[in-house]
C-alpha cells in the first residue's frame, strides 16, 4: 500500500530536532540509538542524516542508502498511548524542491491496511520510502509525520537526484552511451546478415535490443530479455524499427509497410501491412501503458492502434524532408516528428515544441530522436553521430567525438516516463492516486 506524498524531495540539513512533547520518532535505519529527555521530550535520529538515495535515472525508483547493517526506516512509538497516523491526511507531508517525489508504503506497519497507520504505546514498525525523482538535478525534499498522540511533528530530511542518459546506435550495432546510460554490449565485432536499423531501451537503465533489417534482434542488459525474433522468417519489407512497452517483457518489429511482429508479452493490436501506403513506415512509439502504438510514414502520415490516440500529422502537408523518426510524450497524450533536416512537428497537448534543427546547414542527416521522460525536452541524431538537444533535454556527448560509431541509425533514452509526468505535476498525493501509476500498474521498476 502507498502512503501520501509520492515523490517529494529533500533539503540537505536536519540533523536532530528535538520534540517537546512528541510521542512519535523515526530511526533511518536498524541500529539507530533512541534517546529521550526529561518532559517527555522525544529525539528524531536519523542515520545517515540526512537520509541518502542514491542518484536515480528519471521513471525509475530507489530505496534510500543505509550504512553496513542498517537496511530499515523504523517508526517508533515511545509513549503508552496508542498513535493513529493518517496517511491521507496532514499527519503525512513533505515540503522541499523535491515535495512530489517520495512515497511512503505501508511495509510491516498496522493498521487499516490501506492508508492508516495504528502504532500501538510503545510499538515499532518499518513502513517504506521510495524516491521517484520527477525533473533532473538536485531533488531535496523534508518528510515530515504527526500522529494522533504528538504534539508537534517529527520531520526527517531527505536527499535524491535525478538523472538520465541516452545511446545512439550506428548500422553495424555499436553502442555509444552517454550520461548514466549504462554500456551493456553490443554487436560491433559480430558479423551481421543484415544492418542495425533500431534499438529500444529496457528504461530502467538495464538494458536495450538492438534490430536489423531482416528482423534479427540482439538483446545486451540483465533486464533485456530475448523473446524472438524475425530473422527466420521472408519478410514482405524489411524492418525499419522497433519499441518496447514499458515494464513489459517483450517488444514489437515495425516493417516499411508497416507490418507488426509482436513478441513476449507485446500486445498485437493492429497494423498497416495490408494497407496501400502513400509512403514507407520508418518508425514506431509505444503509449506508456504499453496498451498501444503509433506508426509514423516517411510523409508524417500517423496510424495508431491500440489505446494510441491521434493527435495529427503531417500527412497532407508539403514537407521539405521526408519524417525519419518519432517519440512519444511520457503520458501519452502527443507525440514529435523529426524530418531528415532537423525540422520538429509537435502534436497534442503534452507535446510542447522546444525548438528544432530545421534552419541549420547540417553536415549529415538526422536519422533518430528521443523525449525526456519528463516532458522537459527531446534529442535528435544525425547519420554522423551530431546530437541536438532542446528544452531541459541535456548534453553529454555525442558520437561525432567518438570513434567507434559509423553511421547513426537510431538512438534512445535510458530513462521512462515519470509519475509526474505521466500523472500530470504536482504528482499524486493519495493512495487510491497512487495505485493507477505506472510504478504500481507495471511500467514503473527499480534501478537496477
């Protein structure tokens, strides 16, 4: 069960505070002294003060860091009353830069079972905090809890920051891997039938599948499975692309005449393959709940299928550069096109434009792009490996400084949408808001 307050972030600083007439105190950690005065004043320790998480790829979640012997947070009644704790309510707050970013889970603490704690006189129990970093950089966030029986409240400071990182991938599978985007393997000394044309990120940092033309997938991280492939089998077209659904074991292969090959636990839900198509399919997104996809054709033309909504497209307008590639907004609701000479179009309204290449003398063409899970911004990249970030979307490197990549066929973020994004900021405060995230429907998982 979730408790209020999911993601919230800390300030460095509270160290001990003292609380006259407090029932109630938190141990970060097994093994932390307790201490009380006289007049029943009651003392909050933390260890480590303040409580540390460690840096976090955005959609992904963490646990906070607990020195040698010490892995719990330990709420502790020290009175003979008996302390009531709603978690829906003020009795649960947290304050701070990083306020939407922490939640509070149940764990072994009584209660209603679902948003109430019921700390018998004297009794102990371990509820759960987990950082969802909602935006990059520093996310300092003050829990603060007040029960029934205190007083005044007993705060705790919490620290955490965001992160992410991104690939770009050439056509003979090797990896470049920047910001904390995790180098897994890839296929660059392998002797290929046929050339990489796309790769999809687990999203918890744990991996990414690469795919070439004639449907062979290659599969590199412990959270990157291999669930088949269509290197077997003739293929009508070759394939141009794949996705992944989120917190799902499986991915789909897109063909240029958009026929679909769904693998694990991807869903099927519809294709182009026996249409007559204007122009080729050259990429796909999946919706967050991994519940549908778009296909985009090299004229903008946008056909979606499943719970993938249509929110426009370029199809009837004249484009200087063909569409190369898409990316999907982290709550679903929008999607970007990127033509070959960096011109971006922006649909639907968690889509914001953030700028584009579209004017600029570019040396090669772009052939991928990327969205921040937060919405903040996008990435593109070129065949040489040039990468152009706009909005809140960071710049890490790229492979025109590195030697190992040829042409740049594709590229991915490592990051997944965040609750915050995909729940609309400010994120979700109550535990029936909480259990429709992606964290507890499926999508949203711990980095590794």
């Amino acid at each position: 069960m979730l408790y209020r307050g999911l993601a919230r972030r800390v300030a460095p600083g509270l160290t001990s505070t003292l609380l006259l007439g407090a029932s109630l105190f938190v141990l970060g950690g097994v093994g932390a002294a307790q201490s009380a005065g006289a007049v029943s004043a009651h003392l909050l320790q933390v260890a480590p003060t303040p409580l540390q998480f460690p840096p976090t790829t955005l959609g992904t979640y963490t646990t906070p860091i607990f020195p040698l012997g010490q892995n719990d947070i330990i709420l502790h009644n020290d009175s003979g009353s008996i302390d009531t704790i709603d978690l829906l309510s003020n009795d649960l707050t947290f304050s701070g830069p990083g306020a939407d970013d922490y939640a509070l889970l149940l764990g072994n603490c009584p209660g209603n079972g679902t948003t109430t704690i019921v700390l018998a006189g004297f009794a102990s129990c371990n509820p759960v905090l987990e950082f969802f970093p909602g935006a990059l950089g520093d996310r300092s966030a003050t829990m603060t809890i007040q029960g029934s029986a205190d007083a005044t409240g007993t705060s705790i400071s919490l620290q955490g920051s965001g992160t992410i990182g991104y690939y770009q991938v050439d056509e003979f599978g090797d990896v470049a891997n920047y910001g904390d985007a995790v180098w897994y393997g890839d296929s660059g000394n392998d002797f290929l039938n046929s050339p990489i044309v796309g790769m999809a990120p687990t999203g918890d940092d744990g991996g990414y599948w690469l795919v070439a033309s004639d449907g062979g997938v290659f599969n590199y991280g412990p959270s990157a499975g291999f669930f088949g492939s269509a290197g077997a089998i003739p293929l009508n077209k070759p394939i141009v692309g794949m996705a992944a659904p989120y917190g799902h074991a499986g991915y789909w292969l897109v063909a240029s005449d958009g026929g679909i090959f769904s693998y694990g636990d991807a869903q099927f839900y519809g294709s182009t393959g026996a249409i007559q198509l204007n122009k080729p399919i050259v990429g796909m997104a999946a919706t967050p709940d991994g519940n549908g996809y778009w296909l985009v054709a090299s004229d903008g033309g946008i056909f979606a299928y499943g719970d993938a909504q249509f929110y426009g497209s370029t199809g009837g307008i004249h484009l200087n550069k063909p569409i190369v590639g898409m990316a999907s907004a982290p709550d679903g609701n929008g999607y970007w096109l990127v033509a070959s000479d960096g011109g971006i179009f922006a649909f639907g309204p968690s889509a914001p434009f953030f700028g584009s290449a579209g004017a600029l003398n570019l040396a090669e063409p772009i052939s991928a792009m990327a969205a921040m899970p937060d919405a903040s911004g996008y990435w593109f990249s070129a065949n040489d490996g040039g990468l152009f970030n706009y909005g809140g979307a960071p710049f890490y490197g790229s492979g025109v400084n590195n030697g190992n990549l040829d042409v740049v066929v594709d590229m991915a973020t490592d990051g997944e949408p965040t609750i915050q994004a995909f729940n609309d900021i400010p994120a979700l405060r109550t535990s029936p808001e909480l259990t429709r995230v992606p964290h507890f429907a499926g999508p949203l998982r711990p980095a590794p």
